[in-house]
C-alpha cells in the first residue's frame, strides 16, 4: 500500500435542486481512496453516500450538481474535467457497478456483447474481433463463471441474480480499472451469493492492486470486506479510519448507534417470553406447484414453490421462516392466509378446518390473520388517507365508522405516530413510518396471527430495530401469533423464538431459535450461518464468543 | 447451466415453428368464427334472407330469389346452412353480389392491392416518423424542441382524418396546384411502368399523408413516453459508466427497449389503419376496400359486406402475428423465454 492517494476527495459540496429540506446533498465531504485497498463509505439511506460514489464519475442524477471542491484521480480534477476526458475515464480507469444486478444489464443483448461493449469502446480497432471475444471469454472466466462460451451467449434474462452481478464485475474489470466504484453490490442478492460476489471483490482487488470504494448499508459487510471505513450522515463524514478502530471502537456517537443497531448481537430480549399452550394454527402437508402455459401447442411449465410443509403456530410466539430467495417462504405464508391456494394440505385455524371454508365463513375468518409487506411504499394506497387505510377495514367487517376513525387515531398514537396522521396521506411520511402505518393497518381488524413478509428488510438498521421492537410489544399486548419472513439470518435471531429453515421450497430443519443458531443440524442451515456478514467482528448470533463487540 | 443455455439455443427454431402453427391456428379460429357471425348477419337482417342476399333492392324477381335460395340452401336446417356456408368460406367461395353482377372474391381482390398500398405504406411511415419524432422529444424532454414536437403531435391527434384530408386538398391541390386533389392514377394517358409507378405515388401522398398523420401522432407520444422511463433505467447508467457516447446509447440501448411498447400498440392500431382507410379512401376516391364498404354499406350489397368483414378480419389478423414476430425479433425473451 503506497501512500499516495489514487482517489483524493476534497470538500467535496454536492447541490441539491433549490426549494428540497437541504441544500446540499453532500457537503464537504473529504476522503482518500490509496491503491490496494478497500475504503468502505457507510451510512443509511439519504447519507449521501451512493451521490459521493456518483460525482466521481460525474454520474450524478439530473439536477444535482458538484458545487464545490475537488475530486483528483492521478493528476485530473474530475469535478472539473469536460466530457470527453470523463468518457475516456468511464469503464477505463475507472470503473463502477451498481446495485441491483437484474435491471443493470440491457435485457436485449447477450451478456457477452455487452462485456465486449466495454472493452470495444477503450481499445476501439486496436483488437481485432476474435482478440475481443477472447477476452471476453477471459473475463468470464476470472469472476469465476462455468462454462464462458456459452454464458456469453446468455441473455440477461436466463442468468441468476448472483452471475448478472458476476458479469457486471466482468464488464467492470474490461479494462483493467485502477480504481472500483461498487454501490451497494451485494445489497440485491441472497446471504451465500453475496459471501461469494464479496469473496470475489476481494480477489480481483488483491490480483490487481486495485483501489475499491464499496458502498454500503451494512456494518456486517463492512467488517468482512474494509480496509478502512468512512461514515456518512445527512451528507457529511462523521468519522473516518481503519476498519478496526472505527468498528470496535467507534468515537462519534451516530457510529456507535448504527453499530449497535446491527441486528443479531443484542441480547435477545424480544424473545424468552411466555408461550400459549394450545396451537393456534397447524399446518400439515401443504403443497403449492405454480403452472403456467405460454401457447397451446407448449408444454405446461411445473415450478414446485413449496413441497410437503408443515407448521405449527401458538399464541405470542414468533416462528421466524428464512430462506433464501425462491425458497418460498412467500408462498408459504400467502396460503397460510390463503390468498393462494394450496394444492394440498389442511390447516386447522383457530379450532376450524380453514381451507374447507367458503364465502361468508370464510370472509369472517380472513380478519383473523393480515399481512404487512416488505416495501411500506407500495403497500398504501397513495391517494388514500392513512386514517382511512386503517378504518376501513374494521368499517367493513360492521364497525361503526365513528368508532372504527376512533380506533384508527388510537391506533395511530400506539405505533408512534401523532393523531393528526389521519387526515394525510402516506407519502408525507418516511419508509419506517409508513410501515407503523402499515402495522396500525392490520391489527386494526384484531388478527390472531401477523404475517410479516420481510416487513422491516427495506428499512435502515435504526429504524429496523425500532420496528422489530414496536412488533415484539404488539405481540404480548394482542397475544398475536406471528409468522416472520426473512431472508435475514440475523433479525430472525432477535425476535423469533422458533426458526423454520426453508429451501426450494422445503422445510430442512426447524427448531428453537437457540438451537438451530447454536447447533445447526442441516448443512444448508450451517451454510446460510456462515454467510452472514460481520461474523469476524460480530460473531454468530447466540454464541457466547458474541460479546467481543464493543471493547 | 452450460447444458440449460445450449439447449435453450436449440430451442428457439422450434420456437418460431411453434409460433407459426399456433399463428396459423389461430387464422384459422377467426376465419370460422367471422364466418359464423357474416352468415348470422344475413339471417338476423330484417326480411327473407334470399332478399337480402339479392341486395334488397326489391328489383329481384322470384326466379332470382328461388335460384338464390337453392344456391344458399336457405331451404335447408340452420346447421346445414351454417356448416356450407362455413365451408364455403375456406374454400374462398364467397358468393356473388347481384348488385355489382360479379363474384365477390373478384371484387375484393381487384380492389385489395390498392388498400394494402395505401394502409402498408401509411403504417410504415407513421411508424418510422412517429418514433423517430418521439426519440427525439424523449431524449431533449423538457427542452423546446421536445415542447414543440409534443405541440404538434398533440395537435395532428386531435384533427379528424376527413377535416385533415380535405385542408390538405384545399392547399395542396387547389392553392398550390402542387398534387393531384384525388384518384389512383391518371386516367387516359400512355404510361410506361415508371411513370407509372411514378404516377400512383403521386397520387398516394395525400392520402397517405392524412391517414398516417394521427397514428404518427400516438406513435410519437408513445415513443416520448418509453424513452423517457427506458433513459432513467439502471442499464443505461450502466452504459454510461462503461464510457460508451451518448449516440451510441441512443442507438443501442435506449431505441431498441423503448420500442417494444410502439409495437405492441401498432400491432393493436393495424386495425385501426385499415378502418381509417375507409375514410380516407371516400375523401380522396381512392378505388380500394374502403370505397367498396361505404358503397356496398350504402347499397346494403350483403355478400360484399361479408366479403370485407372476412377479408378485413385476416388482413388485420395477419398484421397482428406480424407483429408479434417483429416483437419475438426485438426481444429475445419472449422466444427463448417460451422454450424453456
């Protein structure tokens, strides 16, 4: 590691468009990217973290602007370099990826062409076109995807989300970039596949002495992958410095907050609670095979979603389903509620045989168990009031509408918000209160059982923990049953007191959340453990060795 | 995955196959079901059905209307009826209009070329113009070349084809004197087949320019739509990041995903197009399908009406598979897509 910077960020003042709640998106933000390391920039939503990574490029949105400072790479001033010096520098020395791998590759073109794309535009005729392909295959090869030929000839389309981000890093690496900008690149993926995509950066940083500013949200993924850290809020730096001390020892307190809020190493008081005896809710042999059919003389397409599931659910406890994505937990929780319908199965709901039911029996019984979903802003109606989102349920189950609007204001005061909501609409609130709205919603109709479907996997840490706990009190104050999606190991540690382990769309093991941490019986179970980020610093969940946070 | 990838590339002739059988299928189902609904026409037609085959003129006398009831086998069980009439269709028989005192297949077939020139050449040209139009309103939006382009195709929308072909006689034939007011060609002149040619594309501005004005219209407006949502998705970033020009990107990425849209409309609109022909052909007295409609509508001529219903139905039907395989071209994930 030399001393001399490779990317030097100076007072760096991004302006936002005149008449927003401030006025600079970044503001005087300072720092240093030297060859052969890994800065990690880190922050929540609105730090201006990903703006920062942006202006280097001079990829910044329409209407925001550098307004001051300087951005110098080797001898250049990119904040102040023209156009055509920037393109030479785009996808040459510096090279970026972005975060969500299925919608940054051009769906029309094979994945091979759009690799060529990169390397066609910087050496231009000096490759002739079989040296191109060549290299391409080369690429292919080097961020670790089987059989190159042949994915270079794949549309984006038939590629996972986890080799779309591997191609990304492909066309990234084309030609040989001192300097890796990556936003958020593990963000979109599952737990094992972003270890590996994390495991790869690493590598090709390492072969090639590259300088790396990875962006990110999640403390976890600082601690396996920085060199050093930079901390952002609201636009600003609030402390910088090499990856131990800011982890361990954290001087700012914004920084020992968001550490703290990492989920999956506090102790677990959302669990350790009393249990209903009786279960609520069993499940048994449930099966869903999704078909579907493109023309009539084509074979029907058979994706088994969930295989032979059983469950159990009692009063107050929290059963946590994890799995990675298509291992459909979704499916599992949605007939659950049946909105879809099992192929096979039964499900005794409250001393009832649920799926029997029809027509008004079962309208009477759909109250018993609601939902909140994952992504608080298309889950509200954004021209209704959010008063309304939460009365009218009660209103058509017989409530009288004044005091189904006096529920709805109660209801609102315990999730956190003011009485006054009532009357506005959702998008004058942020993502966290939109999913108190969101919770307001459904127990207003009194459920039985809560499902929430990755319900706090879109929000920050801060605000993460705050709605895992606003969830845990509802649970003792209902006597809810709740039914937990995640595809994070760790919020499933803290607030679930069983864990359902879930794979194409089998269960492969279950059992208290203590055990299944503690002593993980399935190798799936102990490979999604070990994919965890952080576990360096942070330690497995549940493990006594978990305490060495915080020095 | 190697394996999958291989096979899925196999796969796609067989696609286009599949896609070509259930395309002639589907021909097929429409051709029987509009010449089911053409034989209910004629007998839900107020009077005895002879009378209204005869074309309602009252002029037919009852050899005629005994000749027309045993050519039809209006004697005959409504299940009969309906199964020769059915058969009749697919062999392309499509009866006789005592009106005109010609088979109606020939009828059609003199005067379909001139439609399909017309409607072909109006939708190939709204659709190149509309969408170049639309690309550039989509790439300078907000600027004042986007305002403009947005004006003028709003206001091309909102004018009725008849008023628009009409204003354009008005200054083009009979101010300037620049193009001939109406007609296919000129009637009673020696030609060569240049000059010809020369001549009905002559003739063919006009009209082609009003019938393709409105569909340019909402072609342009569709294409401004889709580059604007296409320019702000991630792999146009992407494109950027990797250094690529700004015209390249237009040309390589953002044109050919903003269009899929334009195409499944235009695929949709074709119908439209040789709709609008009516129109346009009375306007300008252009001697195609649409002049035989509005005469054979006005006369009550019913073999000719059915005639057209039937031919406009697979003119339009083949117009729709056609895009569909445009679209199949475009888009590789419908044809691979539907293999695997």
């Amino acid at each position: 590691m030399t001393d001399e910077p490779l990317l030097s960020i100076e007072n760096l003042s991004v302006a936002l468009p005149k008449g927003g709640d401030r006025q600079f998106a970044v503001e005087n933000v300072s720092l240093a990217v030297r060859r052969n390391e890994i800065v990690c920039l880190v922050g929540e939503s609105g730090s201006g973290k990903s703006i920062t990574a942006h202006a280097v490029l001079r990829l910044l949105p329409p209407g925001l602007d550098v307004a001051a400072g300087a951005i110098r790479f080797k001898d250049t001033d990119l904040a102040r370099a023209d156009e055509g010096t920037m393109r030479a520098l785009r996808g040459g020395p510096i090279s970026m990826i972005f975060q969500e791998p299925l919608s940054a590759l051009n769906p029309l073109t094979r994945v091979g062409q759009q690799i060529a794309e990169a390397i066609i535009t910087h050496a231009g005729a000096k490759l002739s076109g079989s040296e191109v392909d060549a290299r391409v295959i080369e690429l292919i090869a080097a961020v670790g995807l089987p059989d190159p030929p042949a994915l270079a000839r794949s549309y984006p389309f038939q590629l996972s989300g986890g080799q779309r981000q591997r191609i990304m890093i492909a066309i990234a690496m084309a030609n040989e970039p001192a300097l890796l900008l990556a936003d958020e690149p593990t963000t979109a993926l599952d737990v094992t596949t972003q270890k590996q995509i994390l495991a790869l950066v690493r590598r090709l940083q390492a072969e090639r002495g590259m300088g790396v500013l990875f962006i990110t949200h999640d403390f976890g993924v600082v601690a396996d992958i920085a060199d050093r850290v930079v901390v952002m809020r609201n636009g600003c730096v609030v402390e910088q410095g090499a990856v131990d001390e800011v982890l361990r020892a954290p001087k700012n307190d914004y920084t020992k907050a968001l550490i703290a809020a990492v989920p999956g190493g506090r102790p677990a008081s959302m669990r350790g609670h009393a249990l209903g005896t009786d279960p609520l809710l069993v499940a048994r042999g449930l099966n869903k095979v999704f078909t579907s059919r493109q023309g009539v003389f084509r074979p029907v397409r058979r994706v088994p979603a969930v295989q032979d599931v059983a469950l159990t659910l009692r009063p107050r406890e929290t059963v946590a389903v994890v799995g990675e994505s298509g291992s459909g937990k979704s499916t599992l929780a949605r007939m659950i509620m049946r909105l879809i319908e099992p192929d096979t199965g039964a499900i005794d709901f409250d001393g009832v045989d649920f799926l029997k039911l029809k027509g008004v029996q079962l309208r009477a019984m759909r109250r018993k168990v609601q939902i909140v979903f994952q992504d608080p802003f298309a889950a509200l109606d954004p021209r209704q009031k959010v008063g309304e989102a939460i009365a009218r349920g009660p209103m058509t189950y017989g409530t009288p509408p004044v005091d189904a609007i006096a529920e709805a204001k109660r209801l609102l005061a315990r999730v956190g918000l003011k009485e006054s909501a009532y009357e506005r609409y959702p998008h004058e609130f942020s993502g966290g209160q939109r999913q108190r709205i969101c919770i307001a919603r459904a127990i207003a109709l009194k459920p039985l059982v809560l499902v929430a479907d990755e319900a706090v996997s879109a929000l920050d840490v801060s605000v993460q923990q705050h709605i895992l706990e606003l969830l845990a009190e509802l649970r003792e104050e209902m006597s809810l049953a709740m039914l937990f999606i995640t595809h994070d190991l760790r919020v499933a540690s803290e607030i679930a007191d069983r864990i359902v382990v879930m794979r194409r769309g089998e269960i492969v093991e279950q059992g208290e959340t203590q055990s299944v941490f503690g002593a993980p019986q399935h190798a799936y179970t102990r490979e999604l453990l070990e994919a965890i980020p952080g576990r360096s610093l942070f330690g497995r969940p549940h493990e006594p060795s978990a305490n060495l946070r915080f020095a | 995955m190697s394996v999958v990838a291989i096979t899925r590339y196999g796969g796609r002739l067989s696609a286009y196959v599949l896609g070509a059988a259930s395309g002639a299928v589907k021909i097929i189902g429409v051709i029987l079901v509009i010449a089911t609904f053409n034989f209910i026409l004629v007998h839900a037609a107020p009077g005895d059905p002879a009378q209204v085959i005869a074309g309602q003129s009252g002029a037919a006398d009852e050899t005629l209307l005994r000749q027309i009831r045993s050519a039809y086998g209006l004697d005959q069980p409504y299940l009969v009826q309906l199964a020769s009439s059915l058969k009749k269709t697919l062999t392309l028989d499509l009866g006789y209009s005592y009106r005109q005192q010609r088979t109606v297949l020939s009828l059609l077939l003199e005067r379909l070329p001139a439609t399909l020139l017309l409607t072909g050449t109006a939708f190939i040209l709204s659709l190149v113009f509309g969408t170049a139009l639309g690309t550039i309103a989509g790439t300078r939006a907000g600027k004042w070349s986007d305002t403009f382009f947005t004006i003028v195709s709003l206001l091309l929308y909102a004018l009725p084809v008849f008023w628009l072909g009409l204003m354009l006689v008005l200054l083009f034939s009979v101010q300037l004197n620049w193009l001939p007011p109406f007609g296919y060609v000129t009637v009673g002149v020696e030609m060569t087949t240049w000059q010809r040619i020369a001549d009905i594309a002559w003739h063919m501005v006009l009209p082609t320019l009003s019938l393709a004005a409105v569909y340019l219209a909402i072609y342009a407006r569709l294409m401004r739509s889709s580059i604007i949502e296409v320019k702000q998705q991630d792999f146009i970033k992407t494109a950027r990041a990797k250094g690529v020009t700004e015209s390249r990107i237009v040309m390589h990425h953002l044109l050919r995903n903003a269009i899929l849209p334009v195409i499944t409309v235009a695929g949709m609109q074709a119908g439209g197009v040789v709709g609008g022909a009516v129109v346009v052909e009375t306007v300008f007295a252009w001697p195609g399908l649409g002049r035989l409609i509005y005469d054979a509508v006005l006369q009550r001529d019913y073999p000719v009406m059915q005639g057209i219903f039937l031919i406009m139905s697979i003119v339009v039907i083949g117009l729709n598979l056609l895009t569909e395989a445009v679209y199949r071209m475009v888009d590789p994930r419908i044809s691979v897509r539907s293999v695997t």
